[in-house]
C-alpha cells in the first residue's frame, strides 16, 4: 500500500488504497442515519472502482464511513478526464429500504431489541451507549410504506434517544454527549468563519401529545380511548399552539414527557451556530472532529459565550480553500429528553436580544 499523507482521505476500496483527491466532502450528522463522501480527480485513466462495492473511508488516518460507494461519474474531453466517486454508510440501505419483516408488529421489546430486529435482514449492527433500559414497548406496529429508518426513528422518538451512524458501519443508540471536545472555538483564534441563527418557527407556546392505549388491567377502555400529555414553552410570548399525533401507544405519563420533550428540543434548536476551522483534525496531531461532543464556543461578534453541542460536522478539501471543516453546534441540551423549559434556559442564550 502506498504511503497516504496523514491528513489525506484515504478510499479502501476491493483491496486496494486510493488518495490523492482534488477535491473532498464527507458530511456526517446527529440526525442522519447514514454519513456520506463525495471525492473528485482528474485522470486520464478510469478508476479501478464500481458502484456497489463495499467502501472505507479514512480521514486522516482515521475511519469516518463505511459502506458501499453508491455512484460513479465520469466526464472528458479531448484535453482532461474527470471522475467522481460518491457513496454512504451501510446504514444508508435503511433510509433507502422498506420496511417489510413479519409479521410487521412486535410485543414487548426494548428499544435496542426492536432496533436490531429492524436492522438485522440489511446486516447493519445495533451498538447501544444508553447507560440505562429502555421501558419496552407492548406492542410496536409498522406503518404502511415507511422505511427502517422511519420505523427507527419513530420508536427512538418515542424513548427520547439519539440514533445516528457511528462511522463504521453499524447504528448508536445514545444520549446526548458529556464529552469535551479537546479544543475550543475562538473567533480570531481557530474559528475563520461563522454564522448563527435564531429561528422561531418550529417553536410554539405549548404543545398537546395525543395518542391511544390499549386497554389494560390499569387503563380502562375509556381511560386508554385518548391519552393526553400536555407542556409549554415560555420563551414564545404569542399565541402558538401545536398538536402532536403521537407514532404509537403512549400512556398517560410518556405523553406527558413526550410533550415536554417537544417543548425542549424545540427550543434548544431555535438556536444554532456553524464554525468553519482550518483542517479536519481539532488541533495538530489531534483526532478528527467527532460528533456529539461539548465545545466551549466564543465569538464576540455574536455574543456568543457559551458551551455548545457539535451535532454535524462537514469536512472539504479543495484546491482553493484548501482542508476545512464546518463545525455544526446546538445548544447543549437540543437532544435531551428531560421536559424542562423555563425561564433560566432562555437568558442562558441572550433572550433579551433574541438570539445566543
């Protein structure tokens, strides 16, 4: 194998290694299921590369997606050649697939258990970080036409959990990261771009779950005929309620929380920022960027002064702006599934001037 520059991205593909790219793009999210690449050259000669074959990817020595690579473009002329080569995380099959396991319903499992069964005919692995069990499900139906990943990520809704690529290949089950980053983001110091945002319009001033239960030694037929959890958010002054259909049974007490947890997530992604930074790496010889991480982020042109969550990072290479990554934050508890909004959360973030 030849040798690969430290921070070079390193294709792994039918055994054989490939870098040298022009250009480079590999996005990877806390709300995607799947990571995915896209790298270019120039080349008078085709690639030893097909569509379909299992793919790894390594960004600075380090493996940032496994899978398959979905698509290959070529293009030339009399002068220059140029190819392009495209592809995502195993877990990609799961956002692209139907769900279609019998008997389609499942009794009494847990979150990870339901996961793995879903996950299971398109051989992607289950990995769980949840430091406690999930309450089991009596009974989670498919819908009809969703996908596995609309089926996971309806019932990882219903639990309050995070699940996303781990990078390798297989799914995480987790909570929202404890973890520091091993730097901070300083305008003037690393930061060499930023943006930040307040956006109100998925946020309202409370929220109403409604679902149904079955009938059960401890809820009645009229008792589980609706179940109705309800919380508000008092950072949106107006009027601005939104009615929730919950994706499966709930009882009383898991619709309330859903609610709560509707009123917080809301709210916490109301706000976010993006830091550009030279390289992939968080500092000379450090690891790469990872997900779901805390970052100590200042930028004095926002305001901003605060402890965020990195939740999507977008890594690039050109021959212009050279190796950068874009840094997607949150506020920290964006993911939490605890229903607590009030007061302190908002000034926490600058509520007298609408912003962080």
């Amino acid at each position: 194998m030849p040798a690969v520059d430290e921070d070079e991205l390193e294709l792994l593909v039918g055994g054989r290694s490939f870098s040298g790219w022009e250009r480079v793009e590999v996005s990877r999210s806390m709300e995607a299921a799947s990571g995915a690449f896209t790298v270019q050259v120039s080349d008078r000669d085709p690639l030893p590369i097909r569509a379909g074959q299992e793919v790894t990817v390594r960004l600075a020595g380090e493996v940032v997606i496994r899978g398959y690579v979905d698509a290959i473009q070529a293009r030339g002329g009399a002068r220059e050649r140029s190819v392009v080569v495209s592809g995502r995380d195993r877990t990609a099959d799961l956002v692209d697939c139907s769900e279609l396991s019998e008997p389609g319903e499942w009794h009494d499992v847990d979150l990870q258990q339901l996961v793995e069964l879903i996950a299971k005919p398109f051989d992607v692995e289950v990995r769980s970080l949840l430091e406690e069990e999930t309450e089991p499900f009596l009974r989670f139906a498919r819908q009809p036409g969703e996908t596995a990943w609309s089926a996971i990520e309806r019932a990882c809704r219903l639990r309050g959990v995070l699940a996303h690529s781990a990078g390798d290949g297989a799914l995480l089950l987790e909570r929202p990261g404890r973890q520091l980053a091993q730097v901070a983001l300083i305008e003037g110091r690393n930061v060499l771009e930023w943006a930040v945002e307040t956006n109100l319009r998925q946020r309202f001033s409370s929220y109403v779950v409604r679902a149904q239960h079955p009938g059960a030694d401890d809820y009645f037929a009229d008792q589980s005929a609706l179940v109705e959890g309800t919380a508000e958010d008092p950072g949106v002054e107006r009027f601005r309620p939104l009615l929730v259909l919950a994706e499966g049974a709930l009882v009383f007490e898991s619709a309330k929380d859903r609610a709560g947890w509707e009123a917080t997530v809301r709210a916490a992604r109301s706000a976010t920022c993006s830091c550009v930074v030279q390289g992939w790496r968080q500092r000379p010889g450090g690891r790469v960027w990872p997900l779901n991480v805390l970052s100590h982020v200042a930028i004095q042109g926002a305001g901003l002064d605060q402890v965020l969550l990195v939740n999507e990072l977008h890594h690039t290479r050109d021959l212009e702006q050279g190796t950068l990554t874009e840094v997607g934050l949150t506020r920290a508890d964006a993911y939490d599934p605890e229903p607590a909004v009030d007061a302190a959360e908002e000034l926490e973030f600058g509520e007298e001037d609408g912003g962080f």
